[in-house]
C-alpha cells in the first residue's frame, strides 16, 4: 500500500492472511470476517443536516423517529464515484434546543439532527474490500482510521470539551476534531512518516531502511535540541565502511518535513474553523508521533497543548501494544467491541448482520478482555 491506498492487490492480500493466521493462532479462535481501517488523499467529509415533524398525538420521541431523520441526513448529492463509509450523527436538537444527545423519549414537535459524513472513492475501497476477500476474509466494517484510533486513545472529557486526534501514519497522516463528545470534523493529510525516511533517504545518499534506521534511532523533530558536538555513524549507498556525520544534519533534515506536517494540519483547522473547538490540543498518535521531540514540534507550531496518544482500555493487553503504532489496531478492536454492544442493544451496524459468527467471536475477545 502506498498512502493508504493498495497499490500491489496480491501483495497486500498476502499481508492480511498472514497477519490474521497469525493472530488467530495466538489467540486459539478462528477468524472469519475482519474491520478494516481505511485511510488515503480520497478520504473527504461533510456535516449535513436533516429535520423531520413529530406528529404522534402525545409528541413522544420515538426511535423510528431518530432512525428516519438520521436516514434523512444521509441523504446527500454526491459524485457517482464517491461512496459514503460513515454517516454519524453530532448532535440532536428538539424544538430549537440543541445539544440534545439522546432524544428518545422526549416530547417535540421537531426533530433535527447534525450529521458527520465521511466519504471515499469507490475504487480505492473496493480495491481495499478486495485484497480482504483474496485474503478469504469478509469485511465486517469499514472504519475510518483516526475514528478507529480515537477509540483507544482519547480520553471522554477530551472528546467531550474538544480536541483534535493527529494520527501520523507512513504515508498519511489523519486528523479527526471531537468536540461535544463526538466526531466533528476529519480529514486526511497526504504526508507522514515514510515522507520523512525519503528525504533522509536522498539528503544523506543512504538507502530506505538505513534512513529508517537513522530516523528512529537519532532522530529529532527539533534541530534545537541537538547538540553540536553529537556524531552518529552511517552507512552510505556504494561504500563498504561507514563514516562519521554530525546528528544535527540529520536533524536538519527531518525538522523541515515534520514541521511542514503541522502547518499542514494547523491550516486545514483554520480553515474547517475548527481551532477554537479544541481547548485541549492535539493528541498525537502513530508510528511517527514517537520521533523525539514531536510533541514540542507540534506546540510550536500549533500554539496549542499537545501529549501523545497511547492505546488504552483493554484489560491485560501486553504492554508492547502500548506503542502509538498500534492505536489504529486497538482502536478497531473496541470499535468492534462497541458494535457487538449496539447489536445486543437492538442497533445494527452497516454491515453486521451478515457477520453474525464474527460477532460471537469478538463478544468472547470482549469477554477475555474484560472491555
């Protein structure tokens, strides 16, 4: 994949089936159907809106009125190629009051709902639900990653008051504004981590997993934080011995890119007017968030409080799950986890009912899990 889009279907197909025969081994259950996050430049959203009469003699909310004006919500002009992949409702108002979460069983006469809805290209998710059924899967659910990743890492008074999840991935990075307790606002930004290994990569004339190697091991999103006197060794494309090169060259070429990251992000913000809804920053999760000193980096450039997001809320994970690279993973299990519940609760979820069998597997992972 490249950008969160497949790019080889054989080869990411491959990668599912060893990656899930290798999980359901572990964990002695068979697995048949699969959440998959979905992330890439196609990625768009919306808010739209919806708003229906109550005309029951007794004025009651019910919850076929808020499945119809939710339903209503979703329905939206938009290109042939484009496929809706959430349509999540922000908040409920009843007679002009808003901020309503929950409004059945309430008295109304009118009902509206403010809806958040993500959208992509229908080829690049078809490409993606294919590499899955090559991979002899189904697809249970498609989930935007930072919504999936928001799952493990935010904490409720975050969602809740307002702050924005920055999951920065190899070639992407996703952001997702919650605020009122839920989504407000995602997008995705066509630049991450593997970005960042390139232009090692090219400046220091190294190839890809020495620039890796290079980055994780002496990198630094602040050249400032380096001192002068540091050497680090590297191993160059077409010489047998290495040579000696001063840390803060490195540096110097990866501050640029992270910094370019953020201004990227602190601008599509601005723009979706969302800045002065996040009191409390940005949380800043993936693979690319554990480069040192991202976090002042980030403060910098943003003017905003920001900590990194780690993967919580699974009882006896191993602590190597710990890592921020595995918040989009964590974060779909208890998004699966959460399903299972709203199916128990009458709720059932775009594709759920087809995948009865997974379910019961993951109500039994929920179980071991205690979540």
């Amino acid at each position: 994949m490249r950008r969160g889009v497949v790019v080889d279907i054989e080869a990411t197909a491959h990668a599912i089936e060893d990656a899930v025969t290798r999980a359901a081994s572990q964990a002695a259950r068979e697995v048949d159907s699969v959440y998959v996050g979905v992330t890439g430049d196609h990625i768009g959203s919306l808010n739209s809106s919806a708003i229906i009469p109550i005309t029951r003699p007794d004025r009651e909310i019910t919850r076929e009125d808020v499945e119809k004006v939710n339903e209503q919500s979703r329905v939206i002009v938009l290109p042939p190629d484009r496929q809706i992949l959430h349509a999540i409702p922000r908040t409920y108002t009843v007679d002009g009051q808003g901020g309503v979460r929950q409004p059945i069983g309430m008295s109304g006469t009118r009902l509206e709902v403010q809806t958040h809805i993500v959208h992509g290209a229908v080829t690049f998710l078809q490409n993606a639900e294919k590499c899955v059924t090559k991979a002899g899967l189904d697809v249970a659910d498609a989930v935007l990653e930072p919504i999936a990743s928001a799952e493990a890492v935010l904490l409720p008074t975050e969602r809740d008051l307002g702050v924005c999840l920055v999951d920065v991935g190899g070639g992407t990075s996703d952001i997702a504004v919650f605020y009122g307790g839920d989504i407000y606002y995602s997008a995705v930004i066509p630049v991450g981590g593997n970005h960042v290994t390139n232009d090692v990569s090219e400046g220091l004339k190294v190839g890809k997993l020495e620039a890796e190697r290079l980055k994780t091991e002496h990198g630094s999103a602040l050249a400032e934080m380096v001192q002068e006197d540091e050497v680090i060794t590297v191993q160059q494309v077409g010489r047998d011995e290495t040579r000696k090169l001063r840390r803060r060259a490195l540096v110097q070429i990866i501050e640029p890119r992270m910094q370019e990251i953020f201004e990227l992000i602190r601008d599509e913000l601005a723009q979706a007017e969302c800045l002065n809804r996040i009191p409390f920053g940005l949380v800043i999760t993936g693979g690319g968030s554990q480069l040192r000193d991202v976090v002042e980096l980030a403060q910098n450039v943003m003017g905003l409080p920001c900590r990194i997001g780690r993967p919580q809320g699974i009882k006896g994970m191993p602590e190597a799950l710990s890592h921020p690279m595995y918040a989009t993973a964590v974060g779909l299990v208890l998004y699966g986890a959460r399903q299972v519940s709203s199916d128990h609760g009458g709720k059932t979820s775009r594709r759920s009912r087809a995948f009865r069998g997974f379910h019961k597997w993951l109500a039994r992972l929920r179980e071991i899990f205690g979540i």
